[in-house]
C-alpha cells in the first residue's frame, strides 16, 4: 500500500480549491466581516479604560455609556476641526 503523501498533485488540486472557496467566502461576506472587525478592535481598545472605571466603583453598563460618550465625542470633535479646516481651505482657494 502507497504511503499517503501531501505534496501530490490531487492535495494541491483541494488546497487550491479550498483556497478559492475560502477566498470567495470572505469576499462575500466583507460586508458584515469588516464592521465585525472594526467593532472587535473597538471592544479591545476601549475595555482597559472600561475596567479602570469599574475599579472606581462605576457599573460596566455606566463605564461602557463613559467611554463611548467620551469616544464618540473625540471623534465628532475631531470631525468638527477637519470640517472647519476644509471651509477655511475651501475659502482661500481661487474660484
């Protein structure tokens, strides 16, 4: 009996073919993986100030209102400033 290799020309037939159904399955689903990924990275970065308010005797549920509200605000603070720098730029700009 022939020992089973992996380097054979039917396993790299099926890990071409997993390949580009694996790939076709994210392609597909880029719309609901990206902001998946996008709300993980956000949980990561923002539960260290979660608990260090937790450790003030705050509730998760009111350290998690906190920082959002304080992370919401930096971004519409910062879009505020960028709005405000392109009506200037708008501004000085020849017609």
């Amino acid at each position: 009996m022939p020992a089973y290799t992996t380097s054979g020309p039917r396993a790299r037939r099926s890990s071409l073919i997993a390949l580009v159904i694996a790939t076709a399955v994210l392609y597909l689903a880029a719309d609901v993986l990206i902001p998946l990924a996008i709300a993980i990275l956000l949980a990561f970065l923002a539960a260290p100030a979660v608990r260090r308010l937790e450790r003030w005797k705050l509730s998760r549920l009111a350290a998690t209102v906190v920082v959002s509200a304080v992370g919401f605000g930096v971004i519409f603070g910062i879009g505020a400033i960028a709005a405000t720098q392109a009506v200037s730029l708008a501004a000085t700009l020849p017609a």
